[in-house]
C-alpha cells in the first residue's frame, strides 16, 4: 500500500523534528523564566535604577555641627573659605598647546588634513602665543590675589608635578603587571599604552583658603576660559580657641618663681586631644560604615563620598554621626526638566561641660613656660638638671554633676606637630595623659582604703593604729615611708584614721589592707573606678586585626582579677601584694580622670556619677550604675578630714614646700577656699622609651616617680567640696612639693574664673584671648 | 448514537492524539484539495514581515535615521527574498558547493591584511566587513546559507553520517568555515555552525547518541579552550558570571554592556515604557549597541514583557512554519534546509535575546531580522526566499523511499 510506504518513513523524521522543536520550547522556558524575573519580580526595581540617570544631580555642602563650651563658647567650627585649583593641563602647559591646535583646526577649517605635519605645526605656532599668554596671566594672577612669589608659586607648581608623575608613575605599573597577567607575555616587551590618571586632568589646589572677593576675581579671571581654573567650595574645620595667650599672676607661686609681674603663655592646641580633628579623605571604612550610594539609584544624603571630610581623632571622630550634617540636593530630570531641591541640614552642635577660658589657664599653668613643670629647687631632683621640662596632666571636675571642667595634657597635639619624631617617641604628646596613660596610684589612694575599712568595720573609727616603721616584727619591707634612713628610722607611732591620712603612713593602709583582704579591697577599688573605662565622651571603638571591636580613646586602668588572687594565693605572693595594693602601689594603674572621679565620689559620700564632657543627654540608656557600697557616713567624714588636715596641719604632707636652706612655705596659699588635698608618688617603671632594646641615658632620666597631687577643693567654712581635682607630674619625683604647686595654681584660676568664692588676685586682668578666626594655616 | 459512544469515541480520539504522521497527512491533503500555492512557508514570511517592521520601529526609538535606512534595506531584503525563491531545488542543489566555495573565498579574502581599508575597513579590530557602499556586507551571514545548504547536499547524497567515522568529514567540513570566522574574530557567528549541523544531523536520521557523544566531548573540552580565548572574550564570561552572582565588581567595565541591557529589559516590566520615555531611558543609560545587537534591551524597555513575548511569539511562528515546510516536503534537500535555517534563525534569536537577559556572555551576535544592518537582514529575507521557494516546489512525484531512513533503520523495528 502506498500509503503505508509513504508513512513509515514520515514517521520517523517527523519525531525528529518534534524533537528539535522540544528542544527549542525546553531552551526557550529558561529564557522565559530570565525574563519574567527581570520584568515582572525586579521589573519596578530596575525601573528606579535606569530613572536615575534621568536625574541630574548637584549635591550643596552641609555644616558639620559646632562644639561648643559649656557657655556656649565656639570650640570648633565650619569656616567657608574657597581653594582655588589649575587644572593640571595648564600647569603642565599641555594646555595651551591643546587649544592652540583646536584653534588652528577651526581656522585651517575642513583643509586640515590634507596640510602636512609641518604646515600644521606652523599654524600651531602661530595661534600658540595667545594661550601661552593666557596661562601666564593666569600665573600672575595667582601670584598677585594669592600674595605669593612667583619663586612660591613654582615650588607648589613643581611639588603638584611631582607628586602627581610619581603617582601615575606607580599606576602605570600597576595597570601594566595587570594586564601582562591578565594577558599573559612577556613583561619586558609588553606594549603597554598608559591613559592619563585622573589627576592628570583634575585639576589641583594652588592657593588655599582663599576669601570670598578674591575667590569670585578668579571667577571673573577664567570666564572664558573655565577649563584652566576650579575655584572650589572649601569648608574648614576652625578651632578658635586652640591659641590662647593666657596673662597669669606670679604672685602666689613658690618664692624662687614669684613675681608681683604677671606671664603671658602662649599655649598652643587648648583642648585639642579632646576636640580631635579631621581627615580630608575618605576611606573605606568610611563608606562601608554609611556609604553615599545605597544602590538602585537611591542615595543617603549622609552618607560618605570622595572629598568628604571625616572626624578622625577625639570628639570630631566619636560624635561624627552627630555632628556630621545631611548635604543638600538640587536634582533636575533630563527629560521634563523638573527641578527638586533638598536643602542641607546642618549637623548638630555639640556642648561640652568644658569651660574653654579655665582650660586655657589650666594649659598655661601646665606649660613649661609658667615654670611650675619645670624641676625647681623645692623638687630636690637628684637626678634632672634644674629647668628641664616636665611633662604633665590636670583634671577638675565639678563634684555635685561629675562635669569635666578642664581636662589638660601637655604636651599638646599642636606642639607634637613642631617635635621631631625622635622627640615624639619620649615626649608621646599625642596621648591624652589625662585619659589615656595611666599611673599607679601610690598614696592618693589611702582616703579610698580608709572609707572602705571603716565601711566594711575593719577599722573601729576613733580607734587607733600603731605605726612601728614595718609591717612585720622580723622583716624590714614592707615599711613606712618614714622608716628610712634619711629620716632616722622614725615612726609614726599610734594613729588615728585621720592622721593617718594628712600623715600619708603606710603602716596604717597596709594594716586596713590585711584585716579586709584582698578580696574586699578589689571590690572597692572596682566601685572606685579602676579598671573600668569610665566613658567621658571621648572613647571610641576601632577594628581589631581579626574584626573585633577594640575600644580607644580612653583607657580603664588596671585591676587584678579574683582569679588573680587566688592564683597569688597559691604562689605565696598574697599577703606581700595586699599590704602594697592597700597603699596604691603593685598591680593597680588608673588616669587622673579616674582619680578626680573617685575623689568626687568620695565628696559625694559615695553616690556614683561617672565623669562626663558632654553637657547634653546624648545616650539613649542609663549607664549601669555601680551596686551602691555600705559607706557610713562617719567614715566620708573621717577621710575629708584627713584630707584637710594634710593641708592645714604643719604635719600634714600636703602642707608646706621645703627649700635647701630649710625655710618653708605653705603648699596651699588660696584664701576664702577650704582645700582637702593628698598627695602620691607613682612608681615609673624603666622604660624603653625609643624600643631599641636598650635603656640609654634619656631613658635613664626617665626613672623618677611621677608626682601626684589629687583633692577637693570648697569655699572656706564648708565641708561640702565644690570641685575635684587630679594633678599628675611625670618623672617629677616624690609627691606633693612637685604637683602640689600645681594643684594649688589650678585653684587660684577656678577662683578667677568664679568658680570658687574669694580671688584674692582679683586685681589682676587674667582674662585668656582667644586668637580666634584663623586657625592654623 | 447513545451519548456513552459519543465520549468513548471522543476519549479514543484524546488517546490517539495527533500522530506526527496525522500531521504530515493533513497538511498533504491540505495542499492536495486546497490552493497550489499554499505553504507553510508563507508563515516564515509573515513572521519575517511582522519581526522586520517590528525592529523597524525598535530602532526607531532613538534613532529614526537608521530606521529609515532600515526600511529600505527592507525593499531590498523582499527582493533578495524573491530572488532566492525563485531557482529550483535542483539549482539550489547544484549552487550548494560553488557557494560554499565562494563565501569561504571571502571568509579568506576578508582576513588577508593587505586589503585595503576602503574595502575591508577592520571595526574594533575585527575583520569582518566588506564595504558595498550601499551597506557593509558581511561574508560570515553568507556562509551560514551556504554551509546550510551544502550539508543538506552532503546528507542527500551519503549515508555514512550514521557511523561514527562518516561523521569525521562533516566536522573537518564544519569547522573550516568556523575557523575562518572564529579567526575574524566573531566567535559569536561561528558557534552557530554547530547547533545547525547538530539540527541538520538529528533531522537526517543521525544517531542521536553520536550526536550526545560529540557535544559532551565538546563540554568536557570547553574549559581547556578556555585559555586560547581573546582577553575580551574571557571578559565577557567573567563578567557574566559575575553578574549573574550578584557580583557588582564589573558593572563599570567589562561587565558594563551586560548590566545596561539587563536593567533596561528590567525596567520595561510588563507592558513596557511607552515610546519617549524608553528612548530617554536607553540613550541616558548610554546603552551600547542599541539599535544593533542590543536592539531586544530596547524591546523590553520599550513595549515589556509583552513586546518580549511577542518577539519571541514570531519567531516561534517562523519556526513553525520552517520546520512544517521541512515536514510537507519530500526531498532530503527539502526537508533538510529548512531545519538547518530554523537552527541558525533560532540559535541567533537564542543567543542574542539570552545575552541580552543576562543567561548568556556577550557576544556580538545580531537579532535576526529586527537587529539594525544590512548583512544580517538581507541573509535573514534570503533564508525566507529559500523557505518560500522551496515550500512552493514540494516534489510531485512521491519519492517512495526517502534517502532519509531506509531500510535497516535501528529506531522503528
């Protein structure tokens, strides 16, 4: 049949062809499902993304928040000025010789390419004489609005040249071992065309900071030309009162430095490890922290690009998000021509409890010129030659609010920038010693012990204890201070608590110390803040090298552990440990923040209120406060009057300065002012200050005690101190004679500046200018 | 008639469904009872018609100048049409190898450096394109038809393409058109000769397990071509790796093409962005190629899924009616050059519309009959006048055993 022929062999082609269309559909459904995804799931998505190019944007600059003082006193601000940048072109000349020839192909006209390579340079030659006079009357501009040299003007020039052939020199490189490994070949006749970087057609900042009229000249200057000349919106972050000249009265300073004249310091940088600074770029962390572009076309107007900049160090780096404002928007639609503004917000100021004038005091009596930080006679230094410079840290805190008044660290960020780096590694004027070095307390710690032996009934106050020069019958260490040879192995016999404390004996401490055991005393001391960051604003957290939040900015000091003295327990070295730690020596360290913290806890009868700089509420959880310690009333007592007695009574360690020839004068000298004062020697460990492996003669040097003079201080008559205060004079020697001056100088400026009641130099114009406006340049 | 038997007869029917050979049957007896010129292959015109006025009017969207040139290049895609319909099968048959042979001369001719510029001028340093004033013609589109209608010469006359060592010949001959464009470079035209020879070999009968064998070697193979490819080429892989991951590394550069289409196919959604808006969309998206080999990005922004759909729909008609033209003749050569057109019609449209949403890497690979140029369209209405030409002369005379399948053949018994 013939069908049946025919059929057959249809048959099985067919299939085939069945089969290859299958193929097909099946190939086809994942184009389909692709184009669904695409359109109808991400289809609006998309949309948004390919609109925004659409959007023509222009971003408006933003303020960065002011910082304020705590009488609303200008500490840092945005300042407008302009830079004025020339394209690198011109500064290159490049630029002349390009407009010279596109001028010549307009005049030429459609003849050019047929003109030969000579005919066309001498065309060239010939419009070239305009440009060239153009970018010279550019240059003498620059120098005449800029009030520079022409010699000044081609060292900048010069400097931008070279930096930015060694900078394409390096991306050249880096683009060509790329490509020779992307491509393969070898690398020593690899053509490799280099393309201008960008800073090879951006143009770079020549004068800096320029003002408003001169800025629009410029304008006005390259009308005709806009592509030779950028003249940039250049805002600057100014700290008006980082210079200050402070006039400071002589007149109650110790007899070798007294003068009825008055100083004028200089200080450089006040409040500058606090306030910080910024950084004119923007890095990585930056963006990945807030990036500009969100993606999908959508952008926060917080957000971090190029050219933004960005706090980088003290309180411009920890309150960045607040301070840092939202920049404004102009966007205009290509297509409809819709225009939309958003304007900037600026950001938030912030108030700091700081009082700017008594920190610029505060700085200048810490400034080596005022002469207290510098070794004295009074110091009886056996190992610095007279004059040679201390450095030095003092904080006051008011004690009812726990309000930074002043927190000072010399030397300043400001002077570290004129030191070389050999004096960097000695001098380490970037750290803030008042929040991030720490000290051992030595015995400012005893009217802390005190309160806890009285508190935890280790101690029966009214009672006594017997001071026999040593600790142990059979043992000469640990002793009292007093049992040496210099004093004639003395003692301080009977004790009470009080006398104890204006005494400053070690026998007493070390006897609170075994009868509470270490245990309780480590309790106390955490209630007191060792150990513990106490955050007053400036603490931050950094990346670690595995990820980890590390904090910085503030350090806690440290505290042995229980786990600590158990171990000592085990080894034998428990007993010897409490007995130094009840005197603040062994493995305790703390900052003079935390110790005027602790000292104004103590004025506050034990109420825990953690030091702050910043004035407003920013924190949006209560700090966890301490468990609140069993402190007795009488044992606060007992201690202030230990305190007040070391100044007022003749036996009291912080009551008088001794000279060579034996004569003395009163440590504290304010009248109207009742002052309750300790002071401490910290023990400074050797060491390698520059790590070359060995300790040489400047590091030799380094060895004294630091000096520390740590108290209260109130109007005459009143048992209620107003203000805490912590002094701490590195490698100055024994306690009170080095930082006790300096103590007492920092209630006289808080007596000018009304924080205390009667100045008894009320006389004396001390008031601090703020050289404001400028900055630095 | 009790209404059980009317279901029973109608579920026999559901059962049997429409059998290949019912198909083949009804489309004989169509033509036997109905006109003398219908054929299938009147559909592959429609199609071409409806996707060449469609690109017409994509191309339009944002440059009309070229559109117009497009139009005209219209005209003349109709007459080449008309001028490829018109020899018969035998001619075509006895004009198989001489073309080959001739655009395997140009294939050659384009890539000899000494040609002047004014006659192959080299775009992006390719070699592809011989100036013809009127448009630039390009040797590669004319081998495709040419190697289609050879290979349908090569299966006609032998049988040994069924033993693994019969096929050896047919590779060698696949490969040197191959070459010479993968030389070019066009990587993209040349990797349209396998799926159509792969097509061509199923549909003659080719043991399907051969073909199986070939293209898993070729799988297994591809990664150690891999290094041999151009730096740009490895790019475009790269960048469609990364793009399909959700790596955004190279959106600016290599991969920068790639994202543009997808976001702009993407941003037509359904039913697509209406004319202005679309053209604005895709030039300030700097979209590149737009009117050419990225012409199906400005579909899908212009008119959505649905112009996307519709696109797709019509070349689903062009192969339906090319592969039913192939099932209603009853020559070898005849049912063989229309599946060999269908394949490279299909692998373009699938290569380019698959780039374009992101399933596929980059390759300079035109839209058939919608893509903005002259070669391409004037190769795409040829293969319609083959389809056309060779749709009206379905042999008379009942070739009672077909070359294809003979006796012996191992998938029936």
């Amino acid at each position: 049949m013939a069908t049946v022929t025919q059929r057959t062999p249809a048959t099985e082609f067919h299939k085939r062809l069945i089969m290859l269309a299958g193929l097909a559909v099946v190939v086809m459904a994942v184009l389909f499902v692709q184009l669904a995804r695409l359109t109808v799931v991400q289809g609006a998505a998309h949309r948004h993304e390919a609109e925004t190019v659409l959007d023509r944007r222009t971003y408006l600059p933003t303020y960065r928040g002011r910082i304020l003082d705590r009488h609303g006193r200008v500490l840092a601000r945005d300042q407008a000025s302009y830079d004025i940048a020339v394209a690198y072109p011109v500064i290159t000349g490049e630029w002349a010789v390009e407009q010279a020839e596109r001028e010549a192909r307009r005049q030429v006209g459609g003849a050019w390419t047929e003109m030969t390579d000579a005919q066309q340079q001498d065309v060239i030659g010939r419009t070239l004489p305009e440009f060239r006079a153009k970018e010279q009357a550019l240059f003498d501009a620059i120098c005449d609005l800029g009030q520079i040299t022409p010699v000044e003007l081609d060292e900048r020039l010069n400097a931008i040249r070279r930096r930015v052939q060694r900078m394409a020199a390096e991306v050249w490189e880096n683009q060509r071992l790329a490509e020779i490994d992307r491509l393969g070949g070898d690398p020593k006749n690899f053509e490799f065309e280099p393309r201008p970087i960008a800073e090879q057609v951006e143009a770079h900042t020549v004068l800096t900071d320029v003002p408003d009229e001169t800025a629009f000249e410029f304008m006005l200057l390259v009308e005709d030309e806009p592509s030779m000349l950028e003249v940039r919106d250049a805002r600057r972050r100014v700290n008006p009162i980082a210079e200050q000249v402070v006039t400071l009265d002589r007149s109650t300073l110790p007899r070798p430095v007294r003068s009825d004249s008055t100083s004028l310091i200089h200080v450089h940088g006040v409040l500058d490890h606090v306030l910080g600074g910024m950084r004119g770029e923007v890095w990585k962390e930056d963006v990945d922290r807030r990036p500009f572009r969100l993606g999908g076309g959508e952008v926060d107007l917080g957000g971090y690009r190029r050219g933004d900049s960005v706090g980088s160090t003290g309180l411009e780096r920890v309150f960045e998000d607040h301070l840092r404002g939202l920049r404004g928007m102009i966007n205009e639609r290509r297509d409809t021509g819709e225009r939309t503004r958003t304007e900037p917000t600026p950001g938030k100021d912030l108030r700091l409890t700081i009082d700017a004038v008594l920190q610029g005091k505060v700085q200048a009596l810490l400034s080596n010129g005022f002469g207290l930080t510098r070794v004295q006679p009074w110091h009886h230094n056996q190992v610095l030659p007279l004059g040679t410079p201390l450095n030095a840290a003092a904080v006051v805190i008011e004690v009812e609010t726990g309000e930074v008044l002043a927190m000072a660290s010399m030397p300043t960020v400001a002077m570290g920038a004129q030191m070389t780096d050999t004096q960097r590694r000695y001098e380490r004027p970037f750290i803030d010693r008042t929040v991030e070095a720490v000290y051992p307390p030595g015995s400012i710690i005893k009217p802390l012990v005190l309160l806890a032996g009285a508190s935890e009934h280790e101690f029966n106050l009214g009672s006594t204890i017997a001071c026999n020069g040593k600790y142990f019958e059979d043992r000469t260490r640990p002793r009292c201070w007093i049992y040496r040879e210099v004093h004639g192995f003395q003692s301080h016999g009977p004790l009470t608590a009080e006398d104890a404390i204006a005494r400053s004996c070690n026998i007493f401490f070390y006897t609170l110390a075994d009868r509470m055991e270490m245990e309780t005393l480590l309790k106390w001391y955490d209630f007191y803040g060792i150990g513990r960051r106490i955050d007053v604003g400036v603490s931050y957290m950094v990346s670690g090298e595995d990820g980890a939040r590390i904090p910085a900015g503030q350090v806690a000091g440290h505290l042995p552990t229980f786990e600590d003295a158990q171990r000592w327990r085990m080894d034998g070295q428990y007993d010897y440990n409490t007995l130094i730690m009840g005197i603040g020596q062994g493995p305790l360290t703390w900052t003079p923040m935390h110790a005027a913290n602790a000292y104004a806890t103590l004025a506050r009868g034990g109420a825990v209120r953690d030091a702050t700089i910043i004035a407003d509420d920013l924190s949006d959880d209560e700090p966890a406060r301490q468990p609140p310690m069993p402190i007795t009333s009488r044992a606060v007592d007992a201690a202030l009057e230990g305190l007040r007695r070391s100044v007022t009574e003749s036996y009291g360690t912080s009551n008088h300065i001794r000279y060579d020839d034996l004569s003395t004068e009163p440590m504290m000298n304010a009248e109207g002012v009742t002052v309750w004062c300790k002071t401490g020697t910290a023990q400074a460990p050797l060491i390698d200050l520059n790590r070359d492996g060995e300790i040489d003669e400047s590091e030799q040097q380094r060895r004294l005690d630091h000096a520390w003079c740590v108290g209260l201080v109130g109007p005459a008559g009143s048992n209620r101190p107003l203000h805490a205060f912590a002094v701490i004079v590195e490698h100055g020697g024994s306690g009170g004679r080095v930082a006790g001056p300096v103590a007492n100088q920092i209630i006289h400026v808080l007596q000018e500046e009304g924080y205390l009641p009667g100045a008894n130099t009320a006389g004396t114009s001390t008031t601090a200018d703020a050289t404001g406006g400028g900055g630095a340049p | 008639m009790s209404q059980l038997s009317v279901l029973e007869r109608m579920l026999e029917k559901r059962r049997a469904g429409i059998t290949p050979a019912d198909l083949h049957e009804r489309v004989r007896s169509l033509h036997k009872h109905g006109l003398k010129v219908g054929t299938p292959a009147w559909l592959c015109l429609g199609a071409a018609l409806g996707l060449s006025l469609l690109g017409i009017a994509a191309i339009s969207t944002t440059e009309t100048a070229i559109a117009a040139k497009q139009l005209v290049l219209l005209g003349l895609g109709l007459f080449a049409a008309a001028v490829a319909a018109t020899p018969n099968m035998r001619w075509l048959q006895i004009m198989a190898y001489p073309l080959l042979i001739l655009s395997l001369l140009l294939l050659v001719f384009v890539l000899i450096p000494q040609v002047p510029e004014s006659i192959v001028r080299p775009r992006n340093n390719a070699r592809r394109w011989i100036n013809l004033v009127v448009f630039d013609f390009q040797p590669s589109e004319l081998a495709k038809i040419a190697y289609v209608m050879a290979l349908a010469c090569y299966f006609k006359k032998n049988r040994n393409y069924r033993t693994l060592r019969g096929l050896v010949p047919l590779l060698v001959v696949t490969f040197v058109p191959m070459g010479l464009i993968v030389v070019e470079p066009d990587l993209g035209t040349a990797m349209v000769f396998l799926p159509t020879m792969f097509a061509m070999l199923i549909a003659a009968g080719g043991k399907v397990r051969h073909v199986l064998l070939i293209v898993a070697l070729g799988l297994v193979l591809a990664p150690s071509m891999y290094p041999l490819l151009k730096p740009h080429q490895k790019d475009r892989i790269k960048a469609m790796i990364a793009q399909s991951t959700g790596d955004e590394r190279y959106v600016n550069d290599i991969g920068f093409q790639g994202d543009r289409a997808m976001m702009l196919v993407g941003s037509g959604g359904v039913f697509g962005n209406g004319r202005t808006h679309a053209a604005d969309l895709v030039s300030f998206n700097r979209l590149p190629e737009e009117h050419n080999d990225m012409i199906f990005a400005v579909i899908c922004c212009r008119w959505g899924a649905v112009g996307a759909l519709l696109t797709w729909a019509m070349f689903g008609l062009f192969a339906i009616g090319a592969l039913l033209t192939a099932a209603t003749s009853r020559d070898a050569f005849g049912r063989l050059v229309p599946v060999g057109l269908t394949a490279i019609v299909l692998t373009q449209m699938i290569v380019n519309t698959g780039m374009t949403i992101g399933v596929l890497p980059i390759t300079g690979m035109t839209l058939p009959f919608v893509s903005a140029g002259g070669s391409s369209l004037l190769a795409s209405w040829l293969m319609v006048g083959l389809l056309v030409g060779i749709g009206l002369r379905r042999t008379r005379a009942v070739t009672r055993e077909s070359r294809i399948f003979g006796a012996g053949d191992d998938a029936q018994q």
